[in-house]
C-alpha cells in the first residue's frame, strides 16, 4: 500500500478516492477521523487525510490521475481556461461542457430540454 494524496479535508480525499475508482483503482482514505480534532492537533502533512493504493503496482497510474486532477483544479480556480457561450455569452469556467444558463454546448452541442 503507497500514499498517493494528502487531501485538505475529508471530502477531498474521498472524491480523490473517486476519481481512482473511476480509472479502476483501488484505494482507502486514512486519517479521516483525526481531521475531526482540528483545533485540538496541530494541523502537518501527518493529520491531514490522506488517499492510498492498495495495489502498489498502481501508484504510478494513480499519481498521474492525481497530478492531472490537481492542475483541472488550479486552471478552474485561477479562471485559465475558461470560454464564453456562443448562444448567450455567458462566461463559463474549463470545467463546464455545456453552459449552465442555455445549454448549448461548448463545442455547439445543444442540450436543452
């Protein structure tokens, strides 16, 4: 078993543990109860969650996916990336395929309903 994450809190490390799932990992959060004493321990690397693999032999497929999840989440928090709606022009962040407000497509899809 290898660490591959020192998540912030518990919901991060358990969407971590998500993602991994997805591209059939197998993983478990650990430190998840400590969090809850925040406050009372000093908050180090050593009593924040942290997501591992179980298998060893997925630790470098792992890190990837958790490398690329990590630079998704740095270009939506810093704006990079994001496009405007060709319909509306509602400005939308990378994250988002369709926009939010007409449902059109980032690439001209139309999803409205």
């Amino acid at each position: 078993m290898k660490q591959v994450y020192v998540a912030t809190d518990p919901i991060d490390a358990e969407l971590v543990k998500g993602l991994l799932a997805a591209a059939g990992i197998e993983a478990t959060v650990q430190g998840g109860a400590v969090f809850a004493l925040r406050g009372e321990v000093p908050i180090t690397t050593d009593t924040l969650p942290t997501v591992w693999v179980l298998d060893d032999g997925d630790l470098d497929r792992a890190s990837s996916i958790v490398d690329d999840d990590r630079r998704r989440r740095a270009a939506g928090a810093s704006g990079a990336g994001s496009w405007k709606c060709a319909a509306c022009a509602e400005t939308l962040e990378a994250q988002f395929t369709h926009c939010w407000k007409c449902g059109l497509g980032r690439a001209g899809q139309d999803q409205r309903r």
